[in-house]
C-alpha cells in the first residue's frame, strides 16, 4: 500500500518538474500574445500539422510547415531566429518537437500552443476560422 501510495505522489509531482520553458500556452495567453503582437512585423504563428488539417482551417495568418516534412528543419531555418513565434498543432506532439527543434537553431522567442481542433475555432475574434461559417 506504501508502494502504491508513494507511486501515487510522485507522479502528481511530474509535471512540477518540467521545465517553465516548456509549459504550454493556455487558449487565453495565446490570444493575448496574439493581441499584443498584432502590429509587430516579427512575429509569426506557425502551424506545424499536417497539409491537410491546415487547408480544413488555420488559425488567420498562420504559415505551415508541416512537422513531420523531411525538409521541416531546412524550412524553419528559414525564419527570424529573433522573432516572437506561437508554434500550434494539434494533438500536443509535434509543437513541443517543433520547439527543440527551432531551440536547436538557435531561435530565442518560441511559444507553444498545444491545440485540439475545437479549440482552434477560440482563438479567431469571430468565434470561427478564416473561410469557415461561424
């Protein structure tokens, strides 16, 4: 019974022990990032799903680059290292992935949202996605 109850209580403590850095975005800050970085030019969402998720619906001016592509490290290279990015997917893999992947190149500001597609609909002002009925 011990043993089961100190198994218990270190699991509750796991996710006390991940780093800050990797602590997801809730909807809510998400949108305030978004809101607070509407007129910065460096600043960038990016969505890291598959092609197909993203022609179904993205968040508005989100760039694609599909995780799991064999050229995902050459393409991202390709970014601002000193930008401001909001990485979403949608599942909670591939955003973190993404992360220590840009983090790797050397980017300084990574934001990770992870997303269930209901929630993608929050985070449009409208309540929908760009190109979707409301």
């Amino acid at each position: 019974m011990r043993k089961i109850l100190s198994l218990i209580c270190l699991l509750l403590l796991l996710p006390a022990a991940v780093p800050a850095q990797d602590a997801a975005l809730t909807v809510d800050q998400a949108r305030r990032l978004m809101e607070e970085n509407a007129d910065n030019p460096r600043f960038v969402i990016l969505d890291v799903r598959a092609r197909e998720l993203f022609e179904e619906g993205h968040i508005e001016g989100a760039v694609h680059m599909n995780y799991y592509a064999t050229n995902f490290k050459r393409l991202v290279s390709r970014l601002d290292r000193d930008a401001t990015i909001l990485i979403y997917c949608q599942r909670g893999r591939q955003g973190p992935m993404a992360r220590r992947v840009m983090e790797q190149l050397r980017f300084t500001d990574l934001h990770v949202l992870l997303l269930l597609l209901p929630l993608l609909a929050l985070l449009s002002p409208a309540g929908s996605l760009p190109g979707t009925p409301a």
